[in-house]
C-alpha cells in the first residue's frame, strides 16, 4: 500500500497540504533541499515559508528538524501538521511534561516527520547526540535572522548553530526569514557557515498595502480619523512606550472602540488573553510596542498605524506587513514628528553599544528619516532599503496620490534658524514657532522675546507650517533637539550655510489631514 502513495514533493504538497501548485519560489526552494544543497529563502511574511521545509521534511526520509525562536508559534504550527495527519512535535521550555515524553518517544523511534525545536533545548546536554543517531531529512532554521547581531531581534543561542554540519553532516540547511537588508542576509549566511548556499529572494513588495506618512498635529484627533475609516476591522496600533500604549488604549475605550494594549511588561497570562481576542477574528484594536510582533498571522488586519517613528525600515516594514496578509487592501500611516527624530537619535547617542553596531543602527535611523521625509514614492524607498528596485512608482502611497508640493523653504529656514539662533537656544519648537507667529505670551514677555527683530516675522503662515519647517530641518540635521525640554540649538556646521544663503533648502508642503482624506479614496 505504501508504494501507492505519492510521496513526491508536488504529491505531498496537493495531498497533505491540499494546495494544487507551489507559490513563488517554493518550487525552487524545495528542489535545492530535495537535492541535499543548502539555501536561504527570503521573503516577507505570509510569503509562505513554511512550505519550503515543511514539504522536503516529508518527501526525504527520516525527520525534518525545525529550530524557531518563537514558542508560541511552534506549538501553532504544530497543531496545524498534527491536523493535516502529519506526526509533528515539539520541545521547548513551556510544555507539559507528557506531551515532551510523547514526543521523545516518538522522535526516538523514527516516528516522528517533523519535530520542532527552541534553539535553547537543541543546545541543552544530550540534545545533538541524540539527534545524531537519527535520520535527519532537513534542518530548517527558522526567524534566520536572528543570528544576526546587528539585527533586532538578535537571539545569542543562534549563534551556536554554526556547529550544526558537524553534528549532522550531509543534512541539507535551509535558512529562513522576512528581513531582506543585504546585511542581514551576508550576516547569516557567515554565521551559519553556508558560504555556497543558494540565495532565494522573494519581491517584497506588497502591492495591497497602502503606505503613508504624516506629520503628527494632533496624535489623538488623527488616529481617530484613520480608524473611524476600519469601524468593524481588526488594527494595530503602534507605540514607543509601554505607557504610551496604555494610555491610548485607554483613550480609545472611552471613545467606545474596543481596544487593548499590549506590551512585554503584561504578565503571560494577560498577554495570552490579548493574543486570543485579537485571534478569535473580533473586530479589535491592539495599542502595542514592538513586543507584539513576530508570529502574529491573523490574516484581516486592515490598518497598522504607527503613532512614533521605528528604528529602522526592517522594523516598519515588518510592522506594517501584519497588515493586509489576506492580500486585500490595508491602510498603514505613519505619524511622526521632529520630536521622534530627536528622541531617536538621542537614544542611540546614549546607547552603550559597541562604536561600529551604533553606526549601523545611526545608518538605519538616518535611512528612517529620509523615508518619512521623502517627497518621492514611499514604497520604492522603503524597498530600495532592501535592495530591491521597482520598475516603476507603486500608485498606491500617500505620494504617488498626492503628489508632493515641494517649495524653495531658504527663507523659512533662514527666519526659523535666526528665532533659535535670537532666543539664546534654549526654546523648544512650540515656543519658537509661537515668536515667528508673533503671539504673545508670559514667556515670550519674561525673555523680552516680543521685542526681538524675529518676533512676528512669520505671521504670514500658519502654526503647523512653522513646525513642519522645523521638523525638516531637524530630519536635515540642522537644528538638533536636546535636554528635558527639547530644546532647539543650531548645528553649526549644517545651519550656517543656510542661514548665508549659500544653501538652496527645497522643503516639501506638509499635506493637510482633509487633503488626505480626500485621496483616500483608493484608485
Ligand atoms: P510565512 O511563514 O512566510 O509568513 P506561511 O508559511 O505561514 O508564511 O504561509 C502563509 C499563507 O500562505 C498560509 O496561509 C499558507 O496556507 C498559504 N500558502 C503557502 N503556500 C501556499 C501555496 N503553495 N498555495 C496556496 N497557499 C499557500
Ligand atoms: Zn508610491
């Protein structure tokens, strides 16, 4: 009876999985492992990675080995295997005593197809000896980049998983993750010792996302105006702060959403609790830090809202591709301010981490910024951030709608700087902005601001163009932010150009909320 079943690769993939044909690069991906050679896939989330080992685990004889970071992953996705009638397993720290005596019996006995495992219990004493005596089909090692130091997600036990040809010689490696940064990728494949894998990477574009940045006015009014347009749909929304989130979650439950913070310092038991509503398919809110994030595949989230800057481009990518995994349209915004910039890098200027790993995170903040100040195509930014070019502008991001306005801001700049420059350099943005506007108050009247030559050389245009000049010249570099009160100072070196009419400053409009809502409507 046994010859009767098809145990091909395409045979398993229609018979167990019920899928009639392999995706994107699953094919290939699949014939390098079926052919004993190493490879690494890169693609973004929901690209369906798991196909890619979870098929040769089945087809090859003996077990496929799954090394993955994340528990409660695992324990999904093993589920799902035991499901489909597949013999899948796992071993990690948070399990029931049984259910492990299970799955060692099993293992074993060669009975088991795919056993998934938590890099701590692979390394823990005995471990790799007794999986040395078996057969191995494939050792996949999942969430890839988290051997990578420079990453953020850097996970130290990966590292030892460098040793595995030696443990398991001749076992093909597959290697998989959804960060596509050219130096994640060199990253993994050295620390990993797979010099000569095959390297396949998925386009990581996903046209179904709406991708658009703001300038933050009025944090709460605007976030309320994105989700009143997702009544009825899941969203995530995210913070800088385990605070932050609390505080907004809660600001949004007084306005009669349903929403729920979520952040590392819940305990298990609370976190468990979010996770399954936001599962169970409601139409719920998540206020969160990055804490909630790897794993996280419900498929219907319609809108991913970030209401302070990421890090990086890896992290905001990551972040916005949990919308929309369904491929229907998802709306994702980004909400920043010169505030964001200056915390940001101030945070990395006090950080303790070694002088080379600070310039590699300074370059992803940088790269950052300029994505949420660039006047051209989000999307062909945000990929140009992975290497990836695109053949033309996405159609679909707030710039590609709206075109934007950009105008010769050396004027603007020139009085903004000279305001700084007249105060002493100690003001924040609210007050410099307000000496422009020529408003006057008790602490303009204490400092005798109202009788500078700066005072009211701005009235001609609005509060929030004054702040979106400043912004830009923050995201320039040629105002920095310091102290408890963000205080505005000049950066010489960048600022004194400008303010000599030596420099042409080319600043972009900032888009009014009402004339995004009008290019809301998509296409
Ligand atoms: P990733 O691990 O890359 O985030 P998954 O492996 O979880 O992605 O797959 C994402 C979704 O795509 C899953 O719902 C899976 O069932 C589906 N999928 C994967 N491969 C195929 C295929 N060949 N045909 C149809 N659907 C697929
Ligand atoms: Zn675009």
């Amino acid at each position: 009876m046994a010859q009767d079943i098809d145990t091909s690769p395409r045979g398993i993939l229609s018979r167990i999985f019920g899928f009639p044909d392999f995706r994107g690069l699953q094919q290939q991906a699949v014939d390098q492992v079926m052919a004993g050679q190493d490879c690494l896939v890169l693609m973004p989330t929901g690209g369906g990675k798991s196909v890619c080992y979870q098929v040769p685990a089945l087809s090859r004889p003996g077990t496929g080995l799954v090394i993955s970071p994340l528990i409660a992953l695992m324990d999904d996705q093993v589920a799902a295997l035991r499901q489909l009638g597949v013999n899948a397993g796992a071993l990690h720290s948070e399990q029931e005593a049984d259910d492990a005596m299970r799955v060692r019996s099993d293992l074993a006995a060669g009975r088991l197809d795919i056993l998934y495992v938590s890099p701590e219990r692979l390394l823990s004493p005995g471990m790799l000896e007794r999986l040395s005596r078996l057969t191995l089909s494939v050792i996949a090692i999942d969430e890839a980049h988290c051997i990578s130091a420079w990453g953020h997600e850097f996970r130290p036990e990966y590292r030892a998983l460098a040793s595995l040809p030696q443990h398991f010689p001749g076992v093909p490696r597959i290697a998989l993750t959804a960060t596509a940064d050219p130096r994640t990728q060199s990253d993994i494949l050295e620390a990993l010792a797979m010099p000569d894998a095959t390297v396949l990477k998925a386009s990581f574009h996903r046209p179904n996302l709406d991708v658009a940045v703001s300038p933050k006015t009025s944090e709460m009014r605007q976030l309320v105006s994105i989700l009143d347009r997702h009544k009825g749909e899941a969203g995530i929304v995210y913070c800088g702060s385990r605070n932050k989130t609390e505080r907004i979650a809660k600001s949004l439950c007084d306005r009669g959403y349903v929403a729920l913070a979520f952040h590392a310092g819940l305990s298990p038991v609370e976190k468990r609790a979010v996770l399954m509503r936001f599962r169970s398919g409601e139409a719920v809110v998540i206020v969160a830090t990055i804490a909630f994030g790897m794993g996280i595949d419900r498929p219907d989230v319609r809108t991913v809202i970030h209401l302070d800057m990421p890090a990086s481009p890896e992290g905001y990518y990551q972040q916005i591709g949990r919308a929309g995994r369904d491929g229907e349209t998802a709306e994702t915004v980004l909400l920043y301010g010169g505030d964001d910039i200056a915390r940001a890098r101030y945070w990395l200027e006090q950080s303790n981490a070694p002088e080379a790993q600070r310039r590699i995170m300074s370059g992803r903040l940088e790269a950052m910024i300029a994505l949420a100040e660039t006047t051209g195509c989000r999307t062909e930014a945000l990929l140009a951030c992975f290497g990836e070019r695109l053949d033309q502008p996405c159609g679909h991001c707030d710039n590609c709608r709206n075109p934007a306005v950009t105008f010769d801001g050396t004027v603007a700049a020139q009085k903004v700087l000279s305001a700084i420059y007249r105060t002493g350099q100690r003001f924040g943005a609210v007050h410099v902005a307000s000496v422009l506007r020529g408003k006057t108050s008790d602490m303009a009247g204490r400092h005798g601001h109202d009788r500078l030559s700066v005072f009211g050389i701005g009235k001609d245009r609005p509060e929030v163009f004054w702040r979106g000049v400043i912004r830009q010249l923050i995201a320039r570099g040629a105002i920095r932010v310091s102290g408890e009160y963000n205080a505005l100072s000049l950066d010489q070196a960048r600022a004194r150009p400008i303010l000599r009419g030596e420099e042409v400053v080319s600043l972009r409009e900032d888009a009014t909320d009402d004339l995004r809502a009008a290019g809301g409507e998509r296409r």
